[in-house]
C-alpha cells in the first residue's frame, strides 16, 4: 500500500470511539483477516498488518492523541514497526496466539524486552539543523549473581504448574481457540522457589545508560525518535525492546512555529510604514533586510520562501511570515512632537493638547467654574 489509510477507518471505528471499542473491532478485524484462516491470501495478509498498525497507534492513549492532532506525520519515529507476522504475534501474543485457529502451530516465541521512554530537549536552532544528543536512561542489566534466572544460586527453576511448563495457555470457545500469555509465569514456562537476594527474584538490576541520539533537521515538539534494540533486554531470550526519545523543543523569543513554518514579529515606525523602506529581520540563517512598501498597514505581512523549519521528510521546507507593527515611541523629543503637531494640522486632525501638570489643570478647572454663571 502506497498510501496510509485513517487508522479509525482502517477498524472501521469512529474517531469517538472508546479503547473498548477499538479493542473489540481489532479482535474482529484479527479473526477475519488471520494468515490461518486465509492461508496464500496476501491480500488478507496486507489487511492483516494494517489492523494491527491501526490498533497498535489506537490503543495507546499518548500515540492516538498525536495521531488525532497531526495524522500520519506526527507519528514519525513512533510505533511498533511489524516487519513480517512473526512482530505481530510477538507484539500482541497475549491478545492472541498462533493457534488463534488451531491450525498454526507456530509455537512459543521468545517475548521481547521492554520499550524505554525518556525526554529530550533542544532548542529552535538545533530543532532547525539537527543536532546530536546524548540521553542518559535506567535500563536493566543481567543479574550477575542468578545470570538473570531470578532463583538464588544453586537453586534450580521449577516448571509452572498452572500451564504444564508452556508458558501459554489455551481457553476454546465454541471452534475458535484462544491462545494467551500464563498468568502465573508470564510466558517463561518456569517458577522461582527460592528467590535471588541481588535482584529479589527480578533477573536484572538497574543500570545507568548513556546513548547518542541523532536528532533529524525539522523535528517537531512532542514528535519521537526511535532507538531501535536499546530498550530493556528480553528476560526470556528474545530481542531487546527499544528506546524512544521524546522530543521537546523549547520556545523561541523571537519565532512562533506554526508546523514547518516559523512566525517573526517586527516593530516599524511610522514613517517606515507611510513611506516605505528596509528592515532587518532575524532569520535561522542569521540577520538579513527586507523591503517595506508605502502604505503598510499594522498586521500586514511579508513570506520568506523556505526561510522556516526543514521537513524531517526532506520535502519542502516551510516559510517565514514577517508580520509588520507599527511601533508608537510613548516619549517625543520637542523636535518630534513639533512635526507629528504640524502633520496633524495638515491632515485636519484633532490631537490631545500639551499636556499640563495636574496643579495647572485643577486651577483652570476652579478658575472656569468661578467664571460660570
């Protein structure tokens, strides 16, 4: 597919829809398009991983609210990328297995380590060019002392009783067989009898991790990079999860970002604005003059092509809207206020007098109340 369906119509949910819903649309959309129920249907297939794509984005409470702000393009760097069947089954084995129809037989499969999240922030300048960070995290280590078993030393793992040692368990319902993950040993097929003093029974203790990050040009705030295999190693020999970095970019003081495009406010006088002239602007690239016409109004604006954000994608990059205001100085030189006076004049203008000191203001006010009749 060369292009990404909505994901809510892609479950054929709408957009309103409660995690219930979309849990029960996933598990309709799992059972009619299953690889074993529809076997060289590669079309089925394709519906298959695209349920899941959708479900995996939907489910997940911070991913679904991105997607319903950006779309697509806010899920750059996020989400579970399923490479073949083998990534569904492993990523949503506990909704369900293999066998969902009896007829697989795929088997147990290693369960994966954990994702790891952790923040990163940068500013605008760095967001722009891209930048190379280093995050430090928590991650789990192999316990050195039970070689991540979780059993103290000389003690031996014992086979879980609830699920004969399999790790899953099967519940049938009518034809259709559900395959999940054992609620006792949590898929390792095995108990603890006497528990690790070092890592009470875990299998791992918690390391300090410090990873280099490669932040692309055009990165937006709240958008995530993924680092794949640098998540928690797997405690049943499977692939380590992965590490994804959520990126805040901080406020600029003087560009607004609107998407890829930046917004700049510049004060002009007043005399710029009635006759024109050049301006210098602040720009990513540095300081650089623009041309103002006769006659400019406060608000109005002036576009840079391309002088805003790059697109992480490499597409176009965005623009930078200038947006003109008419600076008014609170405080005139005697010279200043002698001009703007005689332009007033010129233009018929009724302006606010000199000012007077509040003593000479309230002894003209006695002063015309004695004289009125």
């Amino acid at each position: 597919m060369t292009e990404k369906r909505c994901y809510y119509e892609v479950l054929n949910v709408a957009q309103t829809a409660s995690a219930d819903d979309i849990s029960v649309a996933y598990r309709k959309m799992a059972i009619q398009f299953h690889p074993d129920k529809n076997p060289g249907d590669e079309a089925a297939i394709d519906r298959f991983k695209e349920a899941a794509e959708a479900f995996e984005i939907l489910s997940d409470t911070e991913k679904r609210s991105r997607y319903d702000r950006y779309g697509h393009a806010g899920l750059q760097g996020t989400g579970q990328q399923f490479h073949d069947l083998n990534d569904i089954f492993e990523a949503f084995g506990d909704m369900f297995g293999g066998g969902i129809f009896g007829g697989g037989g795929r088997g147990r499969r290693p369960r994966r380590g954990a994702d790891i999240e952790t923040d990163l922030t940068i500013d605008l300048f760095s967001a722009a060019q891209g930048v190379k960070k280093q995050v430090t995290f928590s991650r789990h280590r192999r316990c050195e002392d039970c070689q991540g078993n979780g059993a103290a030393g000389g003690t031996a793992l014992e086979s879980c009783q609830y699920c004969g040692g399999h790790g899953q368990v099967i519940q049938s319902s009518g034809i259709l067989r559900m395959q999940t993950t054992c609620p006792s040993c949590h898929g390792g097929g095995s108990t603890i009898r006497e528990q690790c003093e070092s890592c009470r029974g875990e299998g791992y203790q918690e390391d300090a991790v410090t990873c280099d990050v490669t932040v692309p040009a055009g990165i937006d705030n709240q958008m995530q990079i993924r680092l794949s295999g640098q998540g928690h190693p797997s405690s049943h020999g499977g692939s380590p999860g992965d590490l994804y970095c959520l990126v805040n970019v901080e406020d600029h003081p003087l560009f607004q970002r609107q998407g890829n495009h930046l917004i700049c406010r510049v004060p002009i006088t007043y005399s710029q604005a009635v006759l024109g002239g050049t301006v210098d602007i602040p720009t990513l690239e540095g300081p650089e003059s623009i041309e103002i016409k006769s006659g400019t109004r406060a608000g109005d604006v002036v576009k840079l092509p391309r002088r805003g954000m790059p697109d992480p994608r490499g597409r176009r990059a965005g623009d930078l809207h200038v947006q003109l205001d008419i600076d008014v100085p609170k405080k005139l030189s005697s010279e200043q206020e002698e001009m703007i006076r005689k332009l007033a004049e010129i233009e018929l203008s009724h302006v606010t007098p000199h000012r007077k000191s509040f003593l000479d203001t309230l002894k003209g006010y006695f002063v015309n109340q004695d004289q009125s009749p």
